[in-house]
C-alpha cells in the first residue's frame, strides 16, 4: 500500500528540489527515500527505479523550461527572440542547476518524442525563421544554437568564467550579437 502523502509527482518534484540541491547525478530512489524518512521499498509503488525518477525529472524539466522559453518568446521576432530564448535557457540554469542537467539526459527515443523537447526544437526553429534558413542549413542552426547555450552555460555554472575579465555577462551579451550577425549572413550553399 502507498504510503498516505506520497504520488509519483511528489517524488518527482522532490527529486527535482533534490537534484538542484545536490546534483542531478546524486538523485536515486535511496537518496529520496531518506528525504521523507521512509523506506526505499515504499518508493517502488510510485517509480520502478532511479534510472524511472530521473527520466521523469528530466521530463519535467524539460517542460519547465519549454514553458519558460515560450513565454520569453511570446511576441518576439528576430534578434530580440534569439536573445530571449537564449536568456530563458541561462536564467533557468541558474536557478535550478540540476534540473537544468536533467534536461539534457539522453532519453529513448519514444520518450524524446513524447516530451518537451519537441517544443523546444519547434521553437528554436520559429526564431530561425526570422532568419530566412531553409533546410538542411536551419538544422545546422538548431545545432549551433544548441551547442553555444548549452556550452557556455555549463562552462559558466562550473565556474569556468569566474577568474577572467571581462564579465561573463557582457561576453554572453557579445556572443548573443555575433550569433544574430551570423544568421542574417548565414553561408548559402
């Protein structure tokens, strides 16, 4: 019998606190089932196993941050929307560091399609239409685009810009501009 209080989504946005806390790769199913003081076994009515609450941290996040992301969106065109996705992206990281690496577990691929991150692909493509790409030049930058938030947030959550000069804000400001000059002049072939 579940224990009076616990569901699978108490778990998960426990899991979700926890991993912000501590490190998503800390989260198991042993690591929350001493946040609620109970056993681990009372935990498996809820999720089949850590590898169960992780994938649905992950998923959470995913939609967290997809609903960030489009509210930042809404009503931008052009270089203002590259910029409020990008800042979308980094102000989540920021504030939930582990969920933000949660959002990047590699998932099946049945679940991939089910998730969020079909929104954040959508939308990534809807701010380079103000671009003028056409395929296959619109994936490569979905994947650049990917590639620099995704690195320069992980290089700043780990401190990688905190012993140099300038700011880490105002490079991210200038890559932000140099992203834009490069998708209004994006190489033809």
């Amino acid at each position: 019998m579940a224990r009076a209080g616990l569901s699978t989504e108490r778990l998960v946005r426990a899991g979700a606190e926890l991993a912000d806390e501590v490190g998503f790769d800390q989260v198991t199913v042993s690591a929350l089932a001493r946040r609620f003081d109970v056993k681990v076994a009372s935990l498996y009515s809820h999720v089949k196993s850590s590898q169960d609450l992780r994938t649905r941290i992950a998923l959470l996040a995913l939609e967290e941050l997809a609903d960030r992301a489009a509210d930042a969106l809404a009503g931008r065109a052009g270089r203002d929307a590259l910029v409020a996705f990008a800042g979308a992206y980094r102000d989540y990281a920021r504030a939930h560091p582990g969920r933000y690496t949660a959002a990047r577990l590699r998932l099946d691929p049945e679940t991939a399609a089910a998730s969020a991150g079909v929104r954040h692909a959508q939308m990534t493509r809807a701010i380079l239409r103000g671009y003028d790409l056409t395929e296959p030049d619109e994936t490569h930058a979905v994947r650049m685009l990917g590639s620099v938030f995704h690195g320069y947030v992980d290089l700043e959550l780990s401190g990688g810009f905190s012993h140099s000069a300038p700011d880490s804000q105002e490079s991210w400001t200038r890559i932000l501009d140099a992203l834009d000059a490069l998708l209004r002049t994006w190489p033809r072939t």
